[in-house]
C-alpha cells in the first residue's frame, strides 16, 4: 500500500511535466505562426499603400523596373506585390525523399519548367529558401509527377497507373504530416507543388479531402480536369499581371485565317510599334532563368503563389 502511495505522485508528477511541456510547444508553435502571419499582415499594408498612392517609389530596387502603362492590371499592385515576396517570402522544400522521384524533374524538352523551378527551389543560395522551416511562409513539396511517370509507367501497367501516382504523393504527405507539424495546422493550404504532365491534376482526383486547400502549380490548367483558379496556379498561362493580351498581339479568329495576310497588312505602322514595345517589356516574364531573375517566369511563378498565401489567415497551430 505505501508503495502504491508512492508510485502515484510519481505518475502525476511525470503527467503533469508532460502536460506543461506539451503546453510550451503549442504556445511556441503559436508564437511562430503569429510571427509570420504579422509578416504577411505587413506585405499586405503595403500593396495597399503602393495602391492608394500610385506608387512605384522602389521601381529602381535592385535592378528591378516595371514601366507604368497599360499592360499591367495594376501596375502599382503589382510592383508592390512582387517588391514584397523578393524582401518577405520564405519557402521550405522538404527534405525527405529521394531521387529521381523526388528533388529532381525533367530539364530538357516539353516538361522542362517542371525540373527548372525544382533546381531553382532546391539551389543553395536561393535568397526565397527558408533555413528553417519554422521560418517559412509557404511548404514545396519536391516531387516530379513526369519523373515518376517515367520511370515506373509501362502500358501493359497502365491501368491503374494514376492511383499509383496519387498514392505515392499521399504517402509522401503523410510522412510529412507526421514528422512536422505544418501540414496539419493549415490543412495544406500553405503548401504547393508543380506538375507539367497532363496526369498532375489527377493527383488529388482520389482524396479531395486531403487535397482541398492544396496548392497545384499546374500546366495542364484544363478547368474541366479540377483546375481551380483561385486556388491553383497556371504555369502554361503563367498567371501575370496583364490587363489583356490584345494590347501586344493581334487575335484573328479561326474563319478569317486566309485573310491573315490583309489583316497584318492593315494594321498601321506606329500601332505595330507601340505593340513590339510591349513584347519587349512582357517577354521577360516568360524567359527562364536558372538562378531566377525579377520578373522572370520563376518568379511570376513564385508570384502566384506568393498571392495565394496573402490570401490564406491561419490563426493557430491547435486551432487551423
């Protein structure tokens, strides 16, 4: 009996220790997401401010130049925006996997962009990496949908296949999800990832559930395959700034192809211009950079990302 008597203040004693040390560690993560959150607060006070104000003050920043004209939505909101993802936006690329499925994608061909913005992501140096996770905005996951479908696809296998695919990317998550505590407090919507491949989208067609909030950079921007817009981010279209494409190319419909010729021709001389100045000035957010550049596509890329999580408040660990 005094032995039992002993033994309890012992089990409460250790409860009670485990109890409080379990408190620290919501109240640290809590303190953390606060932290970034009050950094996203900030970068959004002042896109607002630059809109207000039509401000373009640091348009000279670091080599970085946008022109006020016309092609921008909103030229301000966007320099702004993109001023404070270069100076703001952290993100972790998880460590956990291995090549060629993971930490590695297609640099050559149709699929390139898909294995260029995971070495972009994976470089050392890269000024947007978060040293620590703690320190990060948003969460990449590093997986290559074309490469695993490369690797492992055979036709006398396929069907089947894309359940394959969507397994895998869930068993990754879940290794995630159980090591770090970051998936779970925002349910995955400060997480992201890219796919160039046709079957990318279908990766979340087995478990929407999982997938709700998941951020999809996708090439295949097919709404009719899941797509949606103000959840995903369109790599194809690289979804910029542009108030409408018309302004630095000539739409012709599909009827009138065999007056292609005419329609060119009639087009006057100082129009043709003004519209070749405005190639120059947008080409650069389609041109690859490896290290990234301002404006680059990368960085559009990036950009919308960036985008997606301003809109996303997350309010605690315990608490999503």
């Amino acid at each position: 009996m005094i032995r039992e008597e002993q033994e309890w203040p012992r089990a409460a004693t250790k409860f009670v220790i485990a109890f409080a040390l379990l408190s620290l560690v919501f109240l640290n993560n809590d303190i953390t997401l606060a932290r970034i959150e009050e950094q996203l607060a900030k970068a959004r006070g002042e896109i607002h401010k630059a809109i207000v104000e039509k401000s373009l003050a640091s348009r000279n920043t670091n080599g970085s130049y946008i022109r006020e004209g016309t092609i921008y939505k909103n030229p301000f909101a966007f320099f702004q925006s993109h001023t404070e993802m270069i100076k703001t936006f952290k993100i972790w690329s998880y460590k956990e996997g291995e090549i060629p499925f993971v930490h590695n994608g297609p640099m050559k061909y149709v699929y390139s962009v898909e294995g260029d913005f995971i070495e972009e992501m994976e470089r050392k140096g890269n000024p947007m990496g978060a040293r620590h996770p703690d320190e990060a905005h948003a969460f990449f996951i590093p997986i290559s949908i074309t490469n695993i479908i490369y690797y492992l696809f055979k036709p006398d296998e396929a069907i089947g296949f894309k359940q394959r695919i969507q397994a895998i990317v869930e068993d990754y998550i879940g290794v995630i999800a159980e090591r770090y505590p970051y998936w779970n407090h925002s349910n995955g919507a400060d997480h992201f990832f890219v796919s160039c491949h046709d079957w990318g989208p279908s990766i979340s067609l087995g478990n929407p559930k999982l997938f709700k909030n998941f951020i999809r950079v996708l090439c295949n921007a097919n709404s009719s395959e899941g797509f949606i817009p103000i959840r995903d981010v369109s790599m194809s279209e690289i979804n910029g700034p542009f108030d409408n494409i018309p302004q630095f190319s000539v739409q012709i419909p599909v009827d009138k192809i065999p007056e292609i010729k005419r329609i060119l021709q009639k087009i006057p001389f100082s129009k043709y211009l003004e519209m070749q100045k405005k190639v120059i000035e947008v080409q650069r957010h389609f041109i690859v950079n490896l290290p990234a550049k301002h404006f680059d596509v990368l960085h559009m890329i990036l950009h919308s990302v960036w985008l997606r999580r301003l809109n996303v408040q997350l309010n605690s660990f315990n608490s999503p």
